[in-house]
C-alpha cells in the first residue's frame, strides 16, 4: 500500500507538471516563457522529493520542512508570474494546486479544509484577476473558449485535492494495521490474565491445604506417627496434583467436574476439623458452567481456611427456576479483607456468563452465593458483560 501510494502521488506531480507545460506552451515568450519552463520543472522535482515527507505518521507531519516551504514558494511564483499581464492562462496553476495539496496533507484538522480552500481562493482570485486585466480583443477570444477554461479549472480543483486522497487512504491503512496490532497485543494480555488467574485459582487452593496438613502433621508426629505418615503422603499427592494442574494450565486443558470440586472441597475441610455437608443437585448443569463453579467452590474453601475458625460448613448447588445458585456457608468467620482479589476475580470470571456474586455476614455466619444464569437450550452463548465486584451485606440473625 505504502508504495501504491508514493507511485499514485509522484504519477499525479508529473501528469501536473506536464498538462501545465502543454497547457502553457506559447501563452509566453522571452525570459517570462524560460522562467516559467524552469520554476514549473523545479517545482515538480521539488515535489516529487517532498512525497516521503507525506508518509510518516500524523504525529510527525512537518508543514514547516524546507522542501514544503520551498514548493510553495516555486508554484506560488510560477502562478504570480502568469498572472501578470499579459494573463497567460489558468494552465500555470498546476503546481500551485499540488502544492496546496501537499501542505494539506500534513497539517491537522480545520486546517486542512483552510489550506484547501486558501489554494482555490489563490487560483481563483489570480485567474480572475488575469482574465480581467486581459485586453477587449483576447477577452473577445476567451469568451469562445469559456468551455475549455472551464475543465481546466475543475481539474485544478480535482489536483488540489488528490494528495490528501491518497495520504488519507494511507492512513486508514495505518489505523487499521494499528488496530490489528492492537487487538494482537490485547489476546496476549487475556491469556496472560488468563494463566495469572488460574494459576492464582491451583496454587493459591493446593498450597494452602498443604500448608494446613503439614501443620497437622508436625503435631501428630510425636504421638501419633503412623498418621502423620498418612498426612505426609496426603501433601505429596496434592502436591503432585498441584503440578499436573499447573501443566494442565498451560496446556489449556484442565477440566473438573463440579461434583468432583465439591467432593475434594469437602474432603479438605474435614480434614481441617470442619464438620462440611455437599450437595450437588444439578446433573444438567453444562460444562462451561460447572468450570465457572468449581473455582467458585476452590475459592471460598480457601477462604474458609484462611479467613475463619469455622467448625461448620455447607456446601450447595442447585437449580432454582431458571438460574443455578451455589451457596457456601462457614460459622465463625474472620473480618473480611478489602484488599483480597480472589473474590474480584471470581466476580469476574461470573460476569462473563451473567452471573452474579454475593457476599452475606450475619453475626459470626459467612455464606458465599454465586448465581449464573440457565443458558436456553437454542441460545449460541452467554454475551459478556462487564464484570462487578462482588456484593457483600450485612445482616442479623433473626
């Protein structure tokens, strides 16, 4: 695209420059004619030099380089000296309409339609000028020749604007390559988002009921060393399960079923002294779904064990007319953490299916609900929705 453009704009200074010498052959004799001849050929090289300047990026357009400045001073010379009586014809104006065409093209805004305008008002003021400054017998002849004067014009017209045409057409080239890389960049941030947050979900779970069975472990190991040795195995198959999660993670393949999530969940709690009920009573509940739940359930089993000295806990999962609901309640809860991001990140994770979380404390009583909406049976897919941060309540106990 880029030398498309540099071939169409140096095409259409040379097509300029020669219509305006066929045009202006014999309107001038002398040193006005030579004159001419050299400023309209300088000004086109002139031009043709000032095409990369074109090219760059908006942000570094130069109206003010001395190829542009010395452009204009060439054609703005060339058009005066036609003028002059006697007029030697609108042909000589060629150059002057490109090189507004140039200078529109590299400054901003209004500007651009004030250059334009101004290289019309110059042609045209000028032209006007010439034509009546003519004597009564060539005013009589131009008279017949209105037509042609005529189409000269509009294509002068047309000149000024074909550089900013093809600049502009380049430039929405750039913003679209600019887009691209854009969206290129933003799908590496989301899987970056994506592998943080699972990680975050795997590790931040395992490495918390290892340290909690380690913690066990070190207290039984005086008295009771056969379990201790129990509790030492335990950490090393979660620890391995850790690995294979991380592995999995990157690999983008790792899937759990919720029932399994609530299961282990359970399994952890209890072995942590907390008394835990699960139920999942959901056997349609879609895959996509069950994915968003089981790091529902991971999450605020953390919590449990990070935040609270619960001794009780429940675990729910359940379709209720046309949404499905977890619910996850603990006794003895801790004071909540404004800074914490696991809870963000699920809110986040939920939005995306239209779901919604909820935090509720009523007393010392914790309970964690996470709503997502039935998907019906002929829809393509939940549309995004900007996430939200979960919503927390307090309220007594009746």
């Amino acid at each position: 695209m880029r030398l498309f453009t540099v071939f169409s704009l140096g095409l259409g200074m040379l097509v300029g420059g020669v219509v305006q010498l066929v045009l202006g052959a014999g309107t001038a004799t002398g040193v006005r004619a030579v004159t001419l001849l050299v400023a309209t050929i300088a000004a086109v090289l002139v031009g043709l030099a000032a095409i990369p300047l074109l090219l760059r990026a908006p942000d570094e357009a130069t109206p003010g380089h001395p190829l542009v400045l010395v452009l204009l001073a060439l054609s703005g010379a060339v058009w005066v000296l036609a003028v002059l009586p006697p007029f030697a014809g609108w042909g000589w104006a060629f150059t002057l309409a490109m090189a507004g065409g140039v200078l529109s093209c590299l400054v901003r805004g209004w500007w651009r339609a004030a250059v334009i305008l101004g290289s019309w008002a110059a042609i045209g003021l000028g032209g006007l000028l010439g034509v009546l400054a003519r004597p009564q017998a060539a005013a009589v002849a131009w008279r017949g020749e209105a037509g042609a004067e005529a189409v000269v014009i509009s294509t002068l017209a047309l000149f000024t604007l074909l550089p900013l045409s093809a600049v502009w057409v380049q430039q929405v080239v750039w913003r679209l390559e600019h887009a691209r890389r854009l969206a290129s960049d933003l799908a590496v941030a989301k899987e970056r988002l994506r592998f943080a947050t699972d990680l975050h979900d795997i590790q931040g779970h395992n490495l918390q009921v290892i340290a909690l069975k380690s913690e066990l472990a070190e207290r039984l190991l005086p008295g009771q060393p056969e379990r201790a040795g129990r509790e030492i195995a335990e950490i090393r198959r979660i620890a391995q399960v850790a690995l294979d999660d991380t592995r999995a993670v990157v690999n983008d393949y790792r899937t759990v079923t919720v029932a399994a999530e609530a299961r282990n969940a359970a399994a952890v709690l209890r072995s942590a002294g907390i008394r835990c009920a699960a139920h999942i009573g959901t056997p349609d509940l879609p895959v996509a779904l069950g994915a968003v739940f089981a790091v529902a359930i991971r999450e605020a089993v953390t919590n449990v064990l990070r935040h609270s000295r619960a001794t009780e806990a429940t675990i729910a999962l359940v379709r209720v007319a046309a949404e499905y609901r977890l619910t996850v309640t603990n006794n003895a809860a801790g004071v909540p953490r404004p800074d914490g991001t696991g809870l963000a990140g699920l809110a986040q994770r939920v939005a995306t299916h239209r779901g919604t979380v909820e935090t509720i404390r009523e007393d010392d009583t914790f309970t964690l609900t996470v709503r997502i909406p039935a998907p019906a049976a002929d829809a393509p897919g939940p549309a995004p929705q900007e996430p939200t941060r979960p919503t927390r309540r307090r309220g007594t106990r009746r």
